[in-house]
C-alpha cells in the first residue's frame, strides 16, 4: 500500500502531467526533453544525456542537455572506457545505478574522470539502463555539477521507479534514429581492436594489462587487487609504462590514448600508436 503521507498531492498531479507531456509528444527531441521534465519532478539534476548502447557499434546520441563535448566525443573512442557501456556489454541487468556502484575503486579520482568528465562539468552521474534487445541497451544518464551533493541509494529508488515511463519514451524515440550501418560497426570493431593493441609495439603483455586498467580509471591500489600483484609492483610496472610511452603520468597516459584514437579508421589494425608516431 502506498503511503500517501510520503506523496504530496501536487508532486503527483506534477508526475502525471509531465507524463502526460510525455506521451503526447512526436519528435526525438521533444520526448526527450519532456522525459527530462518529467524526472526533474522526483530528482534534482543538472543535465540528461540518452544514448542507446551497442554490443557491435558505437552509442547512438540521442538527446544531450549537457555542454558541448571534448574534441574527442563519447562515441567516437572515450566510451570503450565508460563504466556504464562496461556494465552492459558484461550482460548486466537492467536498472539503475550509481557511478560509484559500478566504476572502479577511486573511478572519480581518476584522471578519466577528472580529465574527460570535468570537461562536461559532470561531479557525480546516476544512470537508468534499459535493455531493448540482447544487442542493445538504452543508458538515461543524468548529471549533476562538481561541487553538488552525491546521488544516493534513494535517487536511484526514484530513477528506477520512473523505468517504464522512460522505457516508453524511448521506445518512441528509437523508432526515428538512426540504426548503425556496416560502416558504424567496422568503426567500432577498429576502436575495440586498437584499444586492446594500444602499446602493444612496445609494451610487454603484462604492461598492457596495466595500461588497460589505468586507461579504465583504476588506481594503482586497483590494479594490485585485480592482478593480484603487491602495490608495488603495479606502481613499478606504472612507471616502465609511462616511460616506455614518453609519458609521466595517467593522465598524460589517457591523452596519449585518446590522441592515437583519433588516429583509427574502419578496418585499423594494431597499435594505434604506431600510425601516430608516423603522423606527427
């Protein structure tokens, strides 16, 4: 049973008439933008990005509210790192989540975070995932500013609550985008491929699983647990990383990893690296 002391009559009649917008609404933006209405009535947010999430192609866009992205977007490399698009293509369920529920140990210390999300001034992000079929997967995510309040546990009740209204949403707005092509699916088989070559021309296997950790936003710490290597020698093997790439720091590391992306075509073989060397 309800506990109507703990709903407000306006905040419902709120509720059902953003909802009402919703389903009233036709285009891509104007749904989206109406859901964005809609969850603003139970949660307090900053900005809404929808994407649909591929097993086999990079996220399709679907509405941002944010600000402008980085030079590299989110689809075009910097996802293959995104701990929500990691839960999905490990078959995670349907749900909502924290980013601190599903990222690394110290994610939000990491230089991804504070290199890549600071540009979208994004300080903590609560995501709706909502899977249409086993080769895809909508991601609501909603953001607020650094410096604001975590979400909490409790956020995350009223996000999932809200599920099938956004499920509906984007139902109707799937119907209109864009579905990837050959070409989209031959862009994202080289981006994964020349994420699992990235140094592989001159580091070592064991390196390269280093690399990889570091690149997701995993600290040293991190790295030594999912290894099961002391501290220490993640922090050595860290070093022998940076210096065998020219680089002194994770951060430096995750822009040089971002740099050689920018580099890959459909049908990149390799170390991306290696093409980059020979463009500058």
């Amino acid at each position: 049973m309800i506990e109507r002391a703990h709903l407000g009559a306006p905040i419902l009649a709120a509720w059902n008439e953003a909802v009402a917008r919703v389903a009233a609404e036709s285009s891509v933006p104007a749904i989206a933008t109406a859901l964005g209405r809609a969850l603003e009535v139970i949660l307090d947010f900053d900005a809404m990005f929808i994407a649909t999430l591929y097993r086999c192609a990079p996220p399709g866009f679907l509405f941002s509210s944010g600000p402008t992205e980085p030079a590299l977007p989110y689809q075009e490399g910097p996802y293959l790192l995104d701990p929500f698009y990691n839960h999905f293509l490990k078959g995670g369920t349907d749900g909502s989540y924290r980013l601190g529920d599903l990222a690394p140990d110290g994610f939000q210390r990491s230089e991804y975070f504070s290199g890549y999300y600071s540009h979208l001034d994004v300080g903590d992000e609560i995501g709706l995932l909502i899977g249409s079929s086993p080769q895809s997967c909508a991601h609501v995510a909603l953001t607020r500013r650094r410096g604001c309040l975590r979400f909490t546990r409790r956020d995350c009740e009223w996000l999932g609550a809200a599920a099938p209204v956004a499920r509906d949403a984007i139902r109707r707005m799937a119907t209109v985008s864009v579905v990837p092509d050959e070409n989209t699916t031959a862009f994202h088989d080289s981006l994964r491929r020349s994420f699992q070559s990235f140094g592989s021309s001159v580091l070592s296997e064991r390196e390269q699983e280093v690399a990889h950790l570091l690149l997701r936003g995993n600290c040293a710490k991190a790295v030594a647990r999912i290894l099961e290597i002391s501290p220490d020698t993640a922090r050595n093997h860290s070093k022998r990383i940076y210096r065998k790439l020219s680089v002194t720091s994770q951060s430096e590391l995750l822009a040089l990893f971002f740099r050689a992306l920018e580099q890959v075509e459909p049908g990149h073989e390799g170390d991306p690296l290696t093409r980059l060397m020979h463009s500058t």
